[in-house]
C-alpha cells in the first residue's frame, strides 16, 4: 500500500498509525499540501478532494478521509468496539473531532507554527482559540472521570483525538488549564506503538 501524507499532519497521522497498530505495511509518500503538492494534476487523479491521507490500497482503490482509514483498519480489531451504543460513541468522538476540534485547534497550529503567518490572521486565530477551548472543555467534562472517551479501554476515538490535542501547544493553547486532557495525553502516549507528531526542530 501507498499512503500519501504530510509528516506534521495530524490527520495524516491518524492513518499511518491505525496501519501501523494493526499490523499493515505501507509505503509512505510525502505530500506536502502547504506547499501546493496536492493540488498537482498528478496528485487530484489519486484523490479529487485535493488534500491528505490518501490511501492506495494493493487492489488500488483509494481511501481518503482520516476517519474513514480508521475505521476501514480498525474493524475487527481491539481498537473499535463491537456494533452497538459503545462504536456509535466512538462515531460521535469521531464526527466531534472533525467538525468541533481540528477546525480550531489544527488550522491554529498550522497558521502559527508551520506557516508562520499569525500576524497574517489575528482575526481567523481569535475565533481558533475560542472555539478550540470550547471542544478542549468537552474533553476536560469526559476524562475528568474517565481514563478513556468511550469504555474502559482505548479506541481510535483516542487516537482521533490525541493527533491534534497532544500538539495543540503549536496553536497557542496552553494545556495545562485542561488537567485532565494533559493527563489523558500522556496515557495515550504511552500506549505500546503509539508515535507523535514532530516538532518544527524535529521536521527540519
């Protein structure tokens, strides 16, 4: 398999390491779209949508969203529950983390850290922030009294969640105000096979 990623996207992240967790050997091909490398022609015929995970399975067909990757690998495996309340919990985490916590918290790491164009965006980097410490009191509510967001056990709602979370420093948000979260990130991390995003000096 070919998976086409950007090294310091999140999103990208999530579908190298569910592949990883379970056990799938892949080639990863870097693809960065700061730089406009998914917007090539050669690029939009592998996936339309213009952006990364994309997924090139051994019968060639293509898996895109990050979501989708985790939950096409998962399936079977520990990581996902069976059918029924508990995998729909993981979907609600799944469908919160692309609609309420990557729009904030990892378009402000990438605007801040990556691109280094904050003065560029103080408008755009206020509502982030907002709405970011909105989707981290969410998180803050649920693990306060839970050591994971759905069960007893890890899932890939974690693993959605910790890809932006355990980097959202990047963007201006200072973690240690969500305690919990913190404490959350470092049990995710330690988890065994579980990797993490590269800081700018870790990427140059």
């Amino acid at each position: 398999m070919q998976l086409y990623g950007m090294r310091i996207s999140g999103n990208c992240w999530k579908a190298a390491q569910i592949l990883r967790l379970t056990g799938h050997e892949f080639d990863w091909i870097e693809t960065d779209g700061n730089s406009g490398a998914t917007r090539t022609p050669e690029f939009l015929k592998i996936n339309p949508i213009g952006k990364v995970p994309a997924l090139v399975m051994d019968d060639r067909i293509v898996l895109v969203e990050s979501n989708a990757i985790l939950l096409h690998f998962a399936e079977g495996s520990s990581w996902l529950p069976p059918p029924g309340l508990a995998r729909t919990k993981v979907h609600e985490w799944l469908f919160f983390e692309q609609y309420c916590h990557e729009p904030s918290i990892a378009v402000a790491r990438n605007i801040v850290t990556w691109r280094r164009e904050a003065h560029l965006h103080p408008e755009r980097l206020a509502e982030c922030s907002r709405r970011g410490a909105q989707a981290l009191d969410v998180m803050e509510r649920r693990l306060k009294d839970n050591a994971w967001l759905v069960g007893e056990a890890p899932t890939i709602a974690d693993l959605a969640l910790f890809a932006y979370t355990h980097r959202a420093d990047e963007g201006g948000f200072e973690l240690a105000q969500w305690p919990s979260v913190h404490a959350w990130i470092a049990r995710v991390a330690a988890l065994p096979g579980i990797s993490t995003l590269p800081r700018p000096e870790e990427a140059a």
